[in-house]
C-alpha cells in the first residue's frame, strides 16, 4: 500500500500569526460592544467619611476625574452621606446642604375661634377649629402641632372650659 500524504493545512491557533499574503484585511475584533468605552477605575481609597466631610463635591469630582453622579455613587456605596456641601436623604436622595436646610412653608390660615376638644385614649389631643371666614361646616380637628399660630385661641378655650373638667 501506498501512503498517502495529507494535504490538511495546519489550523492556526490564535496565539500564532496566519502566513501574511502581503494584502490582508484589518481583523475585525468581535467581543464586547461596550469595549469601545474605556472603563476608568478609580483608586477610592482617599473616599473616606472625614476627607468626604471636609471637602466640596467638586473637589470630589476633580480629585477622581469623574461625573457627579459617579462621585455621590462611590460615596453612596462607602455609607457617606454627607461632603462639605451635600448631604444624602434615603428617601429624597442627594441634596445640597443649603435645599436640605430649607423649610417648607406652609400657609398658616387665621382661626376664628376654637370650638371643640378630644382626647384620644394614647393621649393624643385635637382641637375643632372655625376657621375665619368659614362656616360651621368647615370645621376641622386638628392636632396641637397644627396650632403653634393660634395658641391664644387654645388658651381662651382652655380658660372658658376648665370649669366643665
């Protein structure tokens, strides 16, 4: 018999170079799309509670060369909830330290007359109010913490109704 010689070409392994015929295409690399963006990892080590606390976000964000987002996110993931400008709330998230210190006005309506009282068995008290302006039918119970602009009212019913206690 005869031995035949094979003609199968040796398959190259991608660690070794295809012979070059001198006029090859660029390879196309296939993986990742996402691999067009460069990744940057930050060294957070510096992140700490009290560099955090005494500096701006700004100084943050020029420090790792990130977006804002990006740096409350490495504060957020570190348990810092506060830099020398923002502060994080877990239910309304991060928040300058000057809109954190506001307080929500709220209209605070002229009251008539107090009208009524109820103790609930916790203890818990609430006045009927007349509202000036209003009639009878609009009247509400509010709680004590409502009524820190009327507490003369309160008095004067407290006065008028000791007698009947």
């Amino acid at each position: 018999m005869a031995q035949h010689e094979s003609h199968v070409e040796k398959s190259h392994m991608p660690h070794e170079r295809a012979p070059s015929s001198g006029k090859e295409k660029p390879r196309l690399r296939l993986g990742n799309p996402a691999s067009k963006y460069r990744q940057v990892h930050h060294d957070y080590t510096w992140l700490v509670e009290s560099t955090a606390k005494s500096h701006t976000l700004k100084e943050i964000i020029r420090h790792f060369k990130c977006t804002e987002q990006g740096a409350k996110n490495a504060m957020s993931r570190r348990g810092i909830t506060e830099c020398k400008d923002w502060i994080h709330d877990k239910n309304a998230g991060w928040k300058t330290r000057e809109a954190a210190n506001q307080v929500k006005i709220t209209k605070e309506y002229p009251v008539s007359a107090i009208v009524g009282k109820r103790v609930f068995d916790d203890g818990a008290v609430q006045y009927k109010v007349l509202w000036q302006g209003h009639g009878d039918e609009q009247t509400t119970w509010e709680p004590v913490s409502h009524l820190h602009h009327c507490q003369q009212a309160v008095a004067e019913y407290e006065k008028e109704h000791q007698a009947c206690a």
